[in-house]
C-alpha cells in the first residue's frame, strides 16, 4: 500500500519550497536520476523522474511562487490616481456652482 499527499505542485518548484529559485538547481542536481512517485526531491516537473527535464522546468518557471490566493489588491499607485480624480471633480463641481 502506498499513501501520496496530494497537493497542486509549482512546476518547477523541484524542493517544495512555494518558490522556484536557485536552490531548485541543487535539488534536480542532487537527486538527479531518482525515480519513483511525482513530486519526490528534485522533480521539478511532476514526472516520478528526476531528468534533464526538470532543469527545463526550474528555467522555465524561475521566479515563480505558489499564490496564497484571495482577492486582487490595487497598487499605490492606482489609489494614488483615483484620489486625485476625485479631487478634481470636486473642485471642479464647485467652479460649475
């Protein structure tokens, strides 16, 4: 019998970590030529294998993290922009009157 943890995997992320970085390169390295269940030390990619492949996959995804979800926050800047519309408008409402 075996038990597999079923999570969504970050291509790429080949140490588990949320991030694919560096040390994503050190994990296919290290483990490479492994096989056995998908998502084992090193597979980058999901494949049950440690390969070249999974290199391609830390290139492909570097940067990468694992989203906490909820909702979409606007940045600074946009708040920055709307407050300053609104301002002028008021203003603007004002000189009409």
């Amino acid at each position: 019998v075996h038990v597999y943890e079923l999570t969504t995997m970050l291509l790429g992320d080949a140490n588990r970590t949320g991030t694919v970085s560096a040390d994503d390169y050190g994990s296919v390295q290290l483990n490479f030529g492994d096989t056995g269940a998908p998502g084992l030390p090193g597979d980058a990619n999901g494949s049950g294998a440690v390969t070249a492949d999974d290199y391609g996959s830390v290139q492909l995804y570097f940067g990468a993290t694992r989203g906490m979800g909820g909702a979409p926050v606007p940045e600074p800047a946009t708040m920055l922009l709307l407050s300053a519309a609104g301002v002028m408008m008021l203003i603007r409402r004002r000189h009409i009157n």
